[in-house]
C-alpha cells in the first residue's frame, strides 16, 4: 500500500513539473494603450524557448516586424508599448519570463527621464529591471541596448528639455553594471549622434525622439550581428 501511495505522488510530481509554465495576468494598469497592448499580447501569447523579444517603449514598437527589419527568419516578438517605462515593463515580465524565451533586447529608460528622474535614478530602475529579468529567467541571453539619444532643437518634448547630456551619462552607469556582470551591452546612442556632440541627427528623426527609417535601419542593422549569434 505505501509503495503504491509513493508511487502516485512521483507521478504526480513528474505530472506537475512537466505543465508548461503560466504566464500571469498583467494586474497593473497604465495608460490606455497600455492596457491594451498587455491584453493583446496575453491574447496572443507566442512566446517560447526559440523567441527573441524586443523589449521597450515607442521606440520599440513602432519598428512593427524586427524580423524582417534585421532581416532574419529566427522568431522575434515585437513587446514595446508607447510610453512605457521601467515600471511597466517590470510588470509585465509575467508575459515574457516565464516562458523563458532565447533572447530579451531590452530597451528601457527614455520615458523614466521623461518623467523628470535623474540620471542616476534612470539607471538605477533599469537596472533593478534587469535583475528581475536575470532572477527570472537566467538561462535567457540579456541584451541591454543604451537608451537612444534625442534633439531639443525642434522643442516639441517640453518633458525631456536640458536632458540631452543627461542620456549618455545615465548610459555610462547601466553600461558598468553590465560589463561588471557580464551583462551584453548594445551601445546604439554613439551610432546615432551627430558628430562628437551627444545630440540625435536630425536626418534620423522627425520630432527629436521618435526615429525615421533611416534611423532604423542603423539600429537594426547594429542589432543585425548579436542576433546571428544566436
């Protein structure tokens, strides 16, 4: 009788850990867009083992098809939203870790900035988003892009005003944490400023934040080689 009971509950727990994992509701609401783009994505679920996600804010989800952007038949999930910060994108890890993808390109930070936080308290948040990622799913290869630089002189952003060299120095922070925890860094902001100054080219955006397509194609094109490692 006990060899029978211990033998039920093995299967039970070779029943149980091998379910597949869950992925929760996304509790947290945001702005509009915001609530339905996690409510279309829980909809849409699509993330496995394979996927490579794009992780971030308007910058990321207006590229629309990375995949054909970078140029690549592997699969890759388009997960920016609109105005999304730290904040949102921690909380709506539930929908991307627990499936533990191949690879996460994170994008985060612009909107934090925006928000009137200081340098050091940017990085500080993307870096505390970073650790969830890893603790939740450390066998996902992290790739942490710089957060992109901008151009006041259209004046259409009143919230990120003088925040021009506060970008690069927020970048310099995130970027030794992630070289002292061997941490994948994709330096994009030097690749996308106009000459020695830390300004966006005007040629790679409309309104100073928002990039053309010609500014995609020099992201895409910098994310073209670590997605090929993969």
């Amino acid at each position: 009788m006990k060899r029978n009971i211990t033998t039920i509950l093995i299967i039970v727990v070779c029943l149980l850990t091998a379910l597949p994992t869950v992925a929760q509701h996304v509790s947290y609401r945001s702005t509009a867009h915001y609530n339905k783009r996690v409510d279309q994505f829980e909809q849409e679920g699509g993330i496995d083992s394979t996927s490579i996600v794009m992780l971030g804010n308007s910058l990321t989800e207006n590229a629309k098809d990375w995949a054909q952007r970078i140029g690549t038949k592997k699969h890759i999930v388009n997960r920016g939203i609109i105005g999304d910060n730290t904040t949102g994108m921690t909380e709506r890890l539930c929908q991307i870790t627990p499936h533990h993808p191949r690879a996460i390109f994170l994008m985060a930070g612009i909107n934090d900035m925006a928000g009137g936080t200081s340098s050091t308290e940017v990085a500080s948040r993307v870096i505390a988003l970073i650790e969830q990622i890893r603790q939740q799913s450390p066998e996902t290869v992290l790739f942490v892009q710089s957060i992109l630089p901008i151009n006041e002189s259209n004046g259409r952003w009143k919230t990120l005003t003088d925040r021009t060299d506060d970008i690069p120095y927020a970048n310099m922070l995130i970027r030794a944490y992630c070289q002292s925890n061997d941490i994948m860094y994709v330096d994009i902001f030097s690749r996308m400023t106009r000459g020695r100054s830390n300004e966006l080219r005007q040629d790679l955006s409309a309104d100073g934040l928002h990039l053309t397509e010609q500014g995609y194609k020099i992201w895409a094109f910098e994310l073209k080689k670590y997605v090929k490692r993969l």
